[in-house]
C-alpha cells in the first residue's frame, strides 16, 4: 500500500506589485497625483501612523489575487509609514484606505470608475475624491450608512479625515492646509524655498552693513 504525503505547506500565492498599468497617461495627470500625494506626505510628516501612497496596489483579500485596485492617491490612519511593494490589508490589521483619490485622464471611462467606485464603497473606504483637471470638476463622496454617498456642495468642502479644504474657481482646483496655507507643486515649494533662502541672504547683509557702520563709528556691540 503505498501512503500519500501531504504537503504542510501552502501554495504560495504571488501578489503582483504592478498592474502593468502606466502610473498617469499625461502631464497633467501625473502633475495632479504628485501634488496631492506630496502635500500629504507633508501634511502627515509629523505623524508615524499615517502611510500615503500613490499608484500602489491595494489588495483586500487575502487570497484573491485578482481583487485588487492602484488608487491615484490612497491614504491609511493606523498604519506605519514606509516602502510596500503593494498594499496587502491583511497584512496591515486589515485597515483599509480611509481617503482615495482618483485623477481622470482622457482614458478612464465609464465603466472603469464605476467599478472602481463599488469597488471601494464594497472595501471600506471613508471618502472618495475624484477630480477632473481638463474640465475642473470636482465629486466627492462619504461613506454614510454603509453607502458612499455624494457630497452635495463640494466647494469649499472640508474632509473630515484630512481637515483639508477644495476650493473651486473657473479655472483650476485649489487645496488648502488646515492652516490656510496653499497646496503646492513641487517646483512651487523649490521657490518658495529659494525666495525664503534668498531673504535670510538678505537679511544676513543688512545685518553686517549695520555692524560694519557701528565698527567704523567706533562702536563695539559686544560692550552694549
């Protein structure tokens, strides 16, 4: 008689960490999910908790190699920050994003953002911002009674989960800190540096010009 083992392990199941996908299909696209990532990033830098990432994979089911969506911008309370290969929420005390953002692109269709809705209103997510650079359109839902649900007056709207504000005009989406401040690109946040750099320069010149004034006059500021 012969005795058949079984394995004590396993098959292993391989997760892909890319859809094969491109991670946006313009300038305008990539732009967009950069900026909104990026002032994130900044906006939760003080906070070990909070894990923001963009274009990654996010996998609910553990098992279910084909359940999965890459949001724009996806963002975790109750998580470590640091680099995944893909977002397997098992694996992450089954927390699933909190906040998403999607950014149309001349590619995406109908039926496509359907099913990426359902599929997060079915995976719990607790706000969905969807936003259209091309016609500066702006659609936000929240989770309500289990049900995403549309927000009614988006302009001047707040997030409850970020504290962020959306502010529309005619021309562009624009996004404010809790503080006031503006989001910003990134070549935006370089010059704001650059000009801030430049008046410490400033600054610094004007304070030796006065120092210098005083040396020829005689005077020692150390003995004031």
């Amino acid at each position: 008689m012969v005795q058949q083992l079984t394995p004590d392990t396993k098959k292993e199941i391989i997760y892909p960490d890319s859809d094969g996908k491109p991670m946006a299909e313009n300038t305008v696209h990539y732009e967009w999910i950069v900026k909104i990532k990026e002032n994130l990033e900044i906006l939760f830098s003080s906070k070990d908790d909070v894990f923001i990432a963009g274009d990654l994979l996010w996998y609910p089911v553990e098992g279910s190699v084909k359940t999965c969506q890459a949001p724009d911008v996806m963002v975790i309370f109750g998580r470590p920050k640091g680099r995944r290969g893909s977002y397997k929420q098992w694996e992450e005390n089954n927390i699933a994003p909190q906040v998403v953002f999607e950014i149309l692109s001349p590619g995406n269709r109908t039926k496509e953002m359907t099913k990426k809705l359902l599929f997060y209103h079915r995976y719990g997510v607790q706000e969905y911002y969807i936003y259209n650079p091309e016609t500066v359109e702006l659609n936000g839902l929240i989770r309500k009674q289990e049900w995403l649900e549309e927000i009614e007056e988006i302009n001047d709207w707040v997030s409850p989960h970020l504290g962020i504000r959306f502010e529309l005009t005619p021309d562009i989406l624009e996004i404010y800190y809790p503080d006031g401040r503006k989001f910003l690109t990134s070549l935006e946040l370089n010059q704001l540096v650059e000009q801030e750099h430049q008046r410490a320069e400033q600054e610094h010149e004007k304070y030796q010009d006065l120092l210098a004034k005083l040396q020829a006059k005689g005077i020692d500021i150390n003995t004031l």
